[in-house]
C-alpha cells in the first residue's frame, strides 16, 4: 500500500514536468501552428539560469541582509522572469523571421536552435560537460509517515506550477489577451482583421509559455538535484508527445497527456520486471499509437480538412 | 574584360596549387620532430571526460619537451572521437597515415575503441587506452600493439565483491546498471563475481543513460521482502550520485551503496554532497593532492578538471615517451613490443601487462565517500570503526 | 568564344580549375592553407553565382556538351584515389561522405518531392546495418547478396512504416519518424541478439573472388590504400542511385511526389494516388537508407547503437536542407560540405558542434531553398 502511494506520487512529479512542458507545446502550436523542438532546451536554461542566480546571491553575501525566504523566492521569480524574456527573445529571432515559410523550415530551424542553445550551455558554462548540482533553495523539510517521505521542496514547486498553470488558465479564458490569443488560434487572419496585433500577441504567448517552462526547470532541478546541458533534448520530446497525445491545441489534453505519459513510464519501469530499460520504448509506442489511430489526441476535437 | 577574367583564373589556379605544395617544415628543426596521438571525446555526454585527459596527455608532452635530455622533440595530436565509432576510426585512420605519429593514447568508450583496434593494428601503430574498460579490448583479439593501463572491469569486480561480500558482509545486492557498453561490461562482471563468493542477485534493473528518475525502480526494492542490503550501480558519474541522493530521500540509509572505478571521479561527490556519504568503491589510483601532477596541472592553468581518467592519459604518454626513448620512433613494431614489456614506475604505481596488453595494477583502490570526499579505506574512518557504513 | 574545339577545351579548362581547387582544401594540412583554400572556394563560388556573364557561360557550356563533362568528372573521381594515395584518410573522408551521399539522395526526395521530413534515417540505416551484419555473422553470407537483402528489408520496414501513417498529417508523421528513430536505438541497445550495446563484432571485409577489399589495389603500377575499394563501391553505388533518382524526378512518381508536396487535396481530385505515393516514397527512401547501412557495417567490421542515433537523422536533414530540396547535385553538394568541412575545421575542435548548428541557421536565413535549389521542371 506504501509502495503503491509512493508510486503514484512519483509518477504525479513525472507527469507535472511533462505537463508544464506539453502546456507550452500546446499554446504555441494553438497559436501560430508550430512545433517548438528546443522548447525543452528553454526549460534547461531556467534551471541553469537558477543556478547561476543563486551563486551570485550567494557570492554577494546578501544572505547577510535578507532572511532566505526572501531571497530565494526572488531567485525564482527573477529565473521565470529571464526564462521567459528569452523565451521570447528566441521567437522574435528564430522563429518569426519564419513566420509565412513552409512548416518545415520552422521545425529545422528550431531543432538548429536546440543543437546551439545545448552547446552554448555546455562551452561557456564553466564544466559544462558536466552535471551541476542544482541549490537547495527550498527548505529541506519533509513530512513523514512511516516510511512515506514528501519532501516539502517538492511540494512547493509543485504547488507553484499548479498555480501558474490555473493562473495562465485564468489569464486565456478571462481576460482580453488572453482572448486575443483564442482568436488568433482559431483564425489569424480574421484575427487581425478585427484589430489584433498578433505580432505582440504572439510574443505574449511565448512569455507565458517559456515561463512556465522555466518552473519546469526548476521543478527538474529541485526534484532530480542534478541538471546537465543535455536533459532538454529528451524532455522537450516527451512533453511535446505528451502534448500530441492529448490533443495538439487543447490545454486540458496537455494535462492529460503529461499524467498518462508520466504514469505509463513510472508504472513500467517499476512494476514490470525488467521493464525499466523499455520505459522510453513505451512512452514513444504510447505517442506513435496515437498519432496512428487518434491524431487529434484524447481529448483534440477531430478537424476535417476543409477543401 | 575577358583577359582579366583568364588572368584571375591563371592568378586563382596557381595560387591554390601552390598551397598544396606548402613544404611540411618551414622551420629547421634542431631535434627530429615526434608525434603522439591522442583521441578522446572531446563533444558529446563524455566531454568532460575527453577533455580532461586531453589537458593530461598535453601537461606529459609539455614536460617531456621541457626537459631537454630527450633526443626527439614531441608534438600531441588531439583528435575528438565524439563517443562515436565512425569518427573514431576516421581518427585513427587520420592519425595511423601519418608516418610522423609513433604511437597514440586513445579513446574512453569502449565502443569506439573495438572499432579502432583493428585501424591500429592493420597499420601496426601502438594504441595505449587510457579509458575503456570493456575485456574485449584485449583478449579477445590480443592485437600486438593494443595496451591498456586502466583495469578492466573483471579485475575490478572481483575485487568489490571480495571486499563488501567477503570483508564487509553483504551478502543480498540488488543491481542497477546503465545500457551502454560499460554498464553492461559490468554486470556481465558482477554477477559471476558475486556467484562466485557467495553473494546473491535479488534483483536487476537497466536504466537507459539520461534518466534522471530511479524512485521508481528503488521503491520497488524497498520495498522487497527480504530487501537486499546493498545497491551495486554499473554506470558512471552522471547518474551514479542521483541513485544515492534518492535512495536517501526515500529513507533507504540502512542500505550500502558500492560501485566500481565509473563512480571515481569529483562529479560523484559534488553532486551528491553530503548524500554520498558512506558509499564504498572499487577507486583508481589515489592522486596526492600534493603530488607533482596535481600541482602542475592545476599550474598549467587548464579550463577542465583532470577527471578520474587524467592520470591516466598522463602515464601513458609518458610510458610511450620512455619507450621511445629507448628504443625510437621508427620501428614501430619495436615500439609496440618495447611498450607490452615495460615496467613502469609513474603516479600510477607500478605498471605492468599481461600476455594481453591489459595492466595488473592500475592502481585500484578501495575507497569510501565521507565527508564529500573520496578517502582511501585504509585511511578512513570506517576502517577505525569511527563512522559506520550503512545498516552495521 | 565560337569554335566547338574552344569551348570544349575551356570547358574541361575550367572543371579541372575546380576539381584542383577541391582537391587542394581536401589534402591541406598547415592551418594557414585550409583556411586560404577555403576562401579561394568560397569566393570563386560567389563570383561565379554573381557575375552573371560568368554563370551563364558555364550554364551553356555545361548544357551544350553535357556528355563530355560528365566523363571529365568521371575520370577525375576515378584517379582521385591515386592522387591521393599516400593519403588513406581523405580517401576516407570521401567514402564516409558517400555514404551519407546515399543517405541524402534517399531523403531527398522524400523532403524535397513530398514534404514529408523523416527523421527516421538513423533507424533505416541501422535497419541496413544491422542486417547485413547479422546475416553475414550468421549465414555467412556474402557481401554482394547481402547488399540488396539490406536494401530490402530496410525498404520492407519503411513499408511498414509508411502503412499506419498515410492518414496521419505531415508534423505529426515528423514525430512518427522521431519516435520511430529513438525506439529502434533502445531497442537495438537492449535486445540481446543485436549485440546490446556492444553490438556486432567480426565483420568480414568483402571480397571480389579471391580479392579482399581489405588489401591495396594496384592501380596503373600505384599501390592505392584499401580505403579506395570502398571509396570505389560507394562512387559506384552513388552514381546509380543519383541516376535512378534523377528517373524518379523525371517520370510519373516525380510529379506526383511533386504535386502531393504542393497540395495534397489538389493532388487527390487529380486522380493521384496519394496514399500509394507517400508509402513509395518511405520505401525508397528506407532502401537507399538500407543499402548504405550495409556498405558502412561492412567498412567499420565493427557496428553498435551509438552510430544511429538521432543525430545521424538531423544531420542528414541538415545536408539535404543546405544542399538544396528536390535537388539531386544540390544534396550530394550539401553534403560534402557537411562531412569534408567539419573535418577540415578539426582545429575549431570544441565548437564543431555549434559551428554545425549555426551554420543550418544560417543556411535556412539566407538561403531557405537550399544552396541549390529545385530546378524547374523543363517540359519539353
């Protein structure tokens, strides 16, 4: 019973890490109808943007100043806040310049992207090649059950993602942006035409976007203590299965597609025997069946190709 | 218009041509001109590792030069394999047609290094590995002119189980190890290492490289009954810490966590901090902080930390110096038996090959991880009863 | 300008200037020379695009004696490895480009004709690979019978492949391709009979009756390393599989490729079989694929997972991206500059890999059809 609970949780902290990344996936690929492959890599460069504020508050001694609370939740918003500016700065040159041209010349273009934002991270970073230990910027607390452990750290950062994300539900149902950003995603020429700058609408979208990937960062730097300039290869892959297996478009699919994509992996690799070295190879045969036999994902409404 | 357009053409033809017939020596050279090969990966998951080594062999060949009583002046060749075969062997051949090159210190995966055995061999040049554990390398094929200083895994494994099974006296392990080629070499090693002393496999898992998550397979173990009492992991320093760090978080510290020489290195404990205290290790040769090498590297001013394979990249070069030295570059067949036949005396200890160019030493050590550190067992304070290891 | 004797002459004048100039950036060796014969590339390449007297005098001289041209070149690339005989690695480099050669022509059409970008390449090549490796450890069977058995049964799974996913949208099947490529990597490393991560050990060279292709050739009295017999079989294989894709362009399934990568509806009210030509195209592709697997396990002795990942899938990409879409010559050229640069700039070490990327940034900036785009079809 222990066992299962402790599963379950694990796999609750896989899936939010899909799911915030997915959730950009999906907002982009809504909006303006692209495929964003180095947007895993922007979610490395939060955790790493992470550690480097920390060492620098550190080295300043402003500890000396300001009780540590203060200090590390500037650390994380000021880290969302970067993440997010360059988030967008990476739109403004890589993919708008690409905004009318064929699909395929985005999609290349921003896997070029992800080759030069992993190399930058692993030549001018000082090591690198190697793993960075990501700071404790949360209390180290746990509560304890027997033996059932939740650490608090986990729980924070959890939690943070959770309120943005409804935060970010919030601002795209409920407010005017927000319904700029539903009107380019249905029709952006119609969209302009009632008077949209799309342009602006669509950097705000990539703020939010990026933003919530850089409390995936974190989230990966806080849960797995370790990042390294390379996660975001993988991770960008996941999420943007997750984001397919849910419904390319469809926010309540990216959800959904995080937690079945987290459960499915957590779930083999711990209860079939064996099975763990197969858990990818089940993550993509989950993805590649879907886009087979439901494209539009669990929960994408069906489009018909209008002729 | 078209004379100056022919005239161009003349111009760029002859120019070009004149490139290609660039002489190789513009300066006159006092002492004849040695080369020494090194690949390594230079880009790619195992940079750090490449790179350091790199930095190593580079210090060997500054001092050698610097030394002034060798007949030969000597020049490193640094070629990147990439943790790649193909490019690997595009290197070796690179290096292999080169007649200047007299021998080279080569590769850390050992994928890579059984597809270029066969370069060096049909070109009959010395390859020393100064990475690469995997047995194939030189019994399977026992190429005259392949060596290798650093342990193999069977001589690795045999001797942690000797120690924690034996020794320590835990018997029940439950293994984790990575795919790639070195993970595998070592539970291909572990097992029979562990059947053999009376130990017992309850349990084995493989993990692909870049996972980042093993709570799963660990709360499984956790929660068997009857648990192992110790974690075996056959991987290196980028998920070896992150298994410690979550078997901790998941209150498992009754249970030992061992590994062998892939846990040896600095990332393994500044990543893990404090978590890695009491874990137990097959380690390389230990290197006095006070040593020459660690004085002179850190001297030389190098952007990369030597790593754990360093030392070894560093003996070899020189191990391939002193044979030069006695008996010179040319006959490299020479070279190649003068290099199985030595013995010799470095950081490393005392180096020696066996019938198959694999070394008998390479330093192995036992370590244990306390304080952030990695100390020698003889040394430690376990040994003295002062701290004790998980679950006594 | 006028007499037939000039022009050819001035033709074979101006091929064998550019054929010295690449021979030259290939066997430079002393930094100072790589980088003055990678200017002097550049630059004649720049004026000849610019000057427009130039570049329509080589376009008419080209069209006007094709022939002649062509077996000029042959005979260049034929000598090539006796120029370079004391030189194994170059000869190397250039069969390691050949097979990427194959690798590209493959993926070309299927990018360039029908739009579809399969990142599947590293597991079709591994497909090729593999097969003929295992088959050949085996059964023992020879190289020349395994060569169209990898073609084959790599061309089979593009098959497979292609079934599910003929209903299934163009980005969408990218990330099919993607999945694809990642799934038959962790399969390889993990199924036992594939080696593991080890993989297959002990390939034989080939042989040609008693001749190993392990062993120098004599050559017009010149020993040629054995580098050469491959670069010779691969010259060979890439000349017909550009003549086989050049018929693809040009016939039938051309224009339907063609006419589904414009618009797929059209295509279909246009009695195109869609369907059909989509899984012809990822079975072509997979073959050509296939085949260079085979030539390259046969080249190494030696295969294991870590040459197919998905890095082979995006740089082939790459290589077709810069070299031109649709574009036969443009690939092939596209991928020289991929395989020989890289190699040259070995000085620039530490940021090949960023240099790599960059350059595709810049290539899809300045000149997104490609170095050489698609030539319009001529309908005559």
């Amino acid at each position: 019973m222990i066992y299962l609970i402790e599963q379950i949780y694990i796999a609750l902290m896989l899936s939010s890490n899909y799911i915030l990344i997915a959730v950009g996936f999906t907002l982009f690929f809504g909006a303006i109808n692209i495929v964003h492959f180095s947007h895993g890599d922007v979610a490395m460069i939060g955790s790493f943007i992470g550690i480097i504020l920390y060492t620098l508050a550190d080295l300043s001694g402003i500890h000396r100043y300001l009780p540590p609370m203060i200090v590390n939740s500037c650390i994380v918003v000021l880290t969302l806040g970067l993440v997010g500016i360059l988030g967008t700065f990476f739109e403004r040159t890589v993919i708008k310049p690409f905004r009318f041209s064929p699909m395929l010349i985005t999609l290349v273009a921003t896997v070029a992207l992800g080759i030069v934002i992993r190399e930058f991270v692993r030549l001018f970073y000082p090591q690198g090649s190697n793993p960075q230990l990501f700071p404790k910027i949360f209390p180290q607390t746990a509560f304890q059950f027997g033996k059932l452990i939740f650490l608090h750290e986990h729980l924070i950062i959890l939690g943070i993602g959770i309120l943005l994300i409804a935060a970010m539900f919030l601002f795209i149902n409920h407010t005017r942006i927000g319904l700029a950003i539903r009107a380019i995603s249905q029709d952006i020429e119609a969209a302009s035409l009632m008077g949209i700058n799309f342009d602006i609408v669509i950097a705000i979208t990539f703020l939010i976007g990026s933003i919530l990937a850089g409390v995936a960062g974190i989230l990966t730097g806080v849960y797995f203590n370790v990042v390294k300039f390379d996660i975001g290869l993988m991770a960008g892959i996941k999420g943007f299965s997750a984001a397919v297996v849910g419904g390319l478009g469809n926010f309540y699919g990216a959800i959904l597609g995080g937690l079945l994509l987290g459960f499915a992996e957590s779930f083999v690799s711990a209860f079939i025997p064996g099975g763990s070295p197969y858990k990818d190879v089940c993550a993509f045969t989950i993805v590649i069946f879907f886009l087979i036999f439901r494209p539009s994902g669990i929960v994408g409404e069906i489009k018909y190709k209008k002729v | 218009m078209k004379t100056h357009k022919g005239l161009l053409f003349m111009g760029m033809v002859l120019l070009s041509i004149l490139t290609f017939f660039t002489p190789a020596n513009l300066i006159a050279a006092e002492k004849p001109l040695v080369k020494i090969g090194f690949i390594g990966p230079l880009t790619g998951p195992n940079a750090a590792m490449g790179l350091g080594s790199r930095n190593s062999a580079d210090l060997a060949i500054r001092e050698a030069n610097a030394r002034g009583d060798l007949p030969y002046r000597f020049e490193l060749v640094v070629l990147d394999d990439a943790s790649d075969p193909a490019t690997g062997v595009a290197t070796a051949t690179k290096l292999c047609s080169d007649t200047q090159v007299a021998a080279a210190t080569t590769h850390f995966n050992s994928p890579v290094g059984l597809a270029t055995i066969h370069v060096f061999h049909r070109y009959g040049v010395p390859q020393l590995f100064w990475g690469g554990i995997h047995p194939d390398i030189t019994n399977k094929y026992n190429y005259p002119e392949v060596t290798r200083i650093n342990p193999n895994t069977l001589v690795e494994h045999s001797r942690l189980v000797q120690f924690v099974v034996q020794n320590q006296g835990y018997k029940d392990w439950s293994i984790i190890y990575d795919t790639t080629s070195y993970g595998k070499s070592c539970l291909d090693a572990v097992k029979p290492a562990l059947a053999k002393i009376g130990g017992r496999v309850l349990s084995e898992d493989g993990i692909t490289v870049g996972t980042q998550d093993f709570r799963g397979i660990l709360s499984r173990i956790k929660a068997m009954k009857p648990g192992p009492q110790a974690i075996y992991f056959g991987g290196t320093g980028t998920e070896a810490p992150l298994i410690k760090i979550q078997m901790n978080q998941l209150g498992m510290r009754d249970l030992l966590y061992a590994g062998v020489t892939g846990f040896d290195s600095e990332t393994f404990n500044k990543t893990a901090g404090e978590e890695a205290e009491g874990t137990m290790i097959v380690g390389k040769a230990q290197i006095d902080e006070n040593s020459h090498f660690v004085k002179a590297y850190k001297g030389a001013g190098y952007k990369e930390y030597y790593e754990a394979t360093g030392p070894y990249a560093y003996e070899a070069v020189n191990m391939i110096i002193e044979a030069i030295k006695k008996v010179g570059p040319k006959d490299k067949a020479l070279l190649a038996k003068t290099i199985r036949g030595l013995e010799y005396k470095g950081i490393l200890g005392t180096t020696k090959f066996d019938e198959f160019g694999q070394t008998l030493s390479g330093g192995l050590t036992y370590k244990v991880s306390q304080g952030g550190k990695w100390v020698i067992w003889e040394t430690s304070d376990y040994s003295t009863g002062k701290r004790k290891l998980p679950g006594k | 300008m006028n007499s037939k004797l000039s022009q050819i002459s001035l033709l074979l004048f101006i091929e064998t200037f550019a054929f010295l100039l690449a021979f030259s950036f290939l066997v430079a060796e002393r930094t100072y020379s790589i980088l003055i014969t990678f200017v002097i590339l550049v630059l004649s390449g720049y004026l000849v695009r610019r000057i427009h007297s130039v570049r329509q005098m080589i376009r008419t001289l080209f069209q006007q004696h094709k022939k002649i041209a062509l077996v000029w070149s042959l005979i260049f690339l034929f000598i090539l490895p006796i120029l370079l005989k004391n030189n194994p690695y170059q000869i190397y480099i250039l069969f390691y480009a050949g097979v990427f050669a194959l690798l590209a022509l493959g993926l070309n059409w299927q990018i360039g004709g029908t739009n579809i970008v399969n990142f599947a390449t590293g597991a079709s090549f591994a497909t090729g690979a593999y097969t003929a490796a295992l088959l050949a450890k085996h059964l023992g069977l020879s190289f020349w019978i395994l060569l169209p058995i990898s073609g084959l049964s790599a061309g089979i799974l593009g098959f497979i492949l292609g079934l599910p996913c003929m209903k299934v949208e163009r980005y969408y099947l990218s990330l099919v391709t993607l999945a694809f490529t990642f799934i038959v990597y962790l399969l390889l490393i993990n199924f036992d009979w594939t080696g593991g991560p080890d993989g297959i050990a002990d390939i034989p060279f080939p042989k040609i009756g008693r001749f190993s292709f392990g062993s120098s050739i004599h050559l017009f009295g010149f020993e040629i390393p054995f580098q050469a017999n491959f670069y010779y079989l691969t010259l060979f294989l890439v000349i017909i599989t550009f003549i086989v894709s050049e018929r693809f362009h040009h016939s039938k399934i051309g224009l339907a490729w063609n006419a589904i990568r414009d618009d797929e509806i059209a295509a279909e009210c246009q009695g195109i079989d869609v369907t059909y030509y989509k899984i012809l195209s990822f079975a072509t592709n997979f073959f050509f694929d296939g085949i260079a697997g085979a030539v390259f396990a046969f080249n190494m002795s030696h295969i294991s997972p870590e040459s197919f990942t998905f890095n082979i899938s995006v740089t082939v990409v790459a290589m077709v991206i810069v070299g031109g879409l649709g574009n036969t010559g443009g690939a092939i050229f596209g991928v020289l500059l991929m395989t020989i640069i890289p190699e040259k700039f070995q000085i620039f070490q530490d940021y090949r890999v960023l240099l790599f990327g960059f350059v595709i940034l810049l290539m899809l900036f300045i000149r997104p059809k490609g170095l050489f785009p698609q030539p319009i079809r001529k309908y005559e």
